[in-house]
C-alpha cells in the first residue's frame, strides 16, 4: 500500500512533466521558442522519485540541475508559469529571461542554474555543500560526467564524507554517440574506487526508493539509465520504439492514471496558450 502511494504521487509528478514537455516541443517546432531548447521526456521519473522521495523525508536540499533540467525544475515545485516565460526569453521568466532551457532558476526550491558549461555544476554543487554543509542533490548527464573535474569532485566529497547524493541521468547518448563509443568504464564503479557508494540502477521509481536510506547521509553515486524521448537539442523524435517509463506506470493504474493525465494535459495546455497570447 504504502508504495503505491508512492508511485501514484511520482506519476502525477511524471505526468505535469511530460504534459510540459510536450507543450514546449510543439511551440518549439511552429518556432515560437527561439533559444535552444533541450527536454527531459523520458526521464522525468528520476527528479519526479527524488522529489517525492525528499518530500517524504522532509528534506529541502540544495539542487543543481543538468542542462536537461526542465523535469528537476518541475518535480520539486518551481513555478511552472516562470519557465514557460523564460523558454520564451521573458524577463519575469525564471532566470529573468537570460539563462533559457538550460539555467533553470529557482531560489525558493533551492534549485541553482546551470551555467552552460558541461558537468560544472558538480564542483559547484560539491563546493556548495561542503561549505553549508547542507544535504545536496547533483544532476549531471553520462557524457558530463566524463569531464576531469567531475572527477576531481567526487573525490573531494569522498573525502569529506559530505551529504551529498550524485545522480547520472544516463540515457546513453552525448548528443548521437553512445557510451559505448566514447569509454569502457562505468560511472558507478569510479565512485566505488574512490570509496562512495556507487549503484547502476533502472529509472524505475521502486529501485530508486530502494536506496533512500543512504540519502544523504554520506557520499553516494546512482548511475540511473534512462532513455531521452526527444533529440539531444530542439524538437525531434530519436526513435519511435524508445522504451518510456511514464506509459509503463501509467498502464499501472488504469483509468485513474487516464484520467489525471488527461487533466493535466488540459490544464498546461491552456497555460501555455495563455502565456504565449499575452506575450
């Protein structure tokens, strides 16, 4: 009982996700968003679980998103009328219009942007943590995660036993080159060599919640595969046969899920609508 609970408020955390993303691919193909824009359909169920998870636990932690941060905005409650604004380049956006797809701002959900550079938000955020000493959640991509010093970082909070949870949104895929291509080492197994707790898991939401009791309570590294709907940047469609998580737990519950699907679909539809006439 208890953890269909849980899957019932990740999936309503899904759904507002993708109901967004699908909103903005659309505005983003009649070219009505002029930055770059890059979505997080089919990976929404891993800031959705994370955000349920630390609502659960009552923790409030500082957030530092990946370029694909859209979906970690959401989850954990930023305002979705200030990001729709600011895919628009609207100064009342959420990074007042200058920081885009990518620098999603949020001071009252302690959600830093992301400041273009690849993987530099894991030595931000690690720099951030050990200074307030305040639980921290770092978001970075498979290919971000190869930057030297990402590296460098999770060796600094190894060593300082810091509160912090590293989370690899691993959809396999930098830019079109797959892992495969690019390395023969696993992101997992660096965080075991420098002594962390490190996991290569599914986005399933139930295997994400096996771990929680390690939430920052010390160092630790989930390495989630994932699979990205939607091109690495703009508005296309990688594969037609890509495995979505968001189908899989909709099935789950039937009509009801239909059904709060479909209300959000309504809802931010008409927002987005609403925004965009005003502009």
């Amino acid at each position: 009982m208890r953890n269909k609970k849980y899957l019932w408020d990740v999936f309503k955390k899904i759904s507002l996700c993708r109901n967004f993303e699908l909103n903005a691919f659309t505005y983003l193909k009649e070219k009505k968003i002029k930055f770059p824009t890059y979505l997080s359909a089919g990976q929404e169920s891993i800031s959705s679980s994370m955000a349920i998870i630390c609502k659960n636990k009552k923790i409030k932690p500082l957030i530092f998103g990946q370029h694909r941060c859209h979906s970690t905005y959401l989850s954990f409650g930023g305002s979705i009328d200030k990001l729709i604004l600011e895919l628009f380049g609207n100064n009342k956006g959420c990074s007042y219009g200058m920081g885009g797809s990518a620098s999603a701002h949020s001071e009252k959900i302690n959600m830093f942007g992301h400041d273009g550079h690849m993987g530099t938000q894991v030595p931000i955020g690690t720099g951030a943590c050990f200074e307030s000493k305040k639980p921290t959640l770092v978001f970075m991509g498979d290919a971000s995660a190869e930057e030297d010093y990402v590296l460098g970082a999770l060796g600094w909070a190894s060593t300082k036993k810091l509160p912090i949870l590293f989370v690899v949104e691993d959809n396999n895929l930098s830019i079109l080159t797959e892992k495969k291509v690019r390395r023969n080492w696993h992101m997992h197994k660096v965080a075991q060599s420098f002594n962390m707790k490190g996991f290569n898991i599914s986005d399933n939401p139930l295997e994400i919640k096996k771990y929680e009791k390690y939430f920052f309570k010390e160092p630790m590294l989930l390495n989630i595969n994932t699979k990205r709907l939607f091109w690495h940047a703009g508005a296309g469609i990688d594969s037609k046969k890509t495995f979505d998580r968001f189908k899989s737990i909709k099935k789950l519950f039937g009509l009801k899920g239909e059904k709060e699907n479909d209300k959000n679909l309504n809802k931010i539809t008409k927002l987005w609508k609403k925004i965009y006439e005003k502009l």
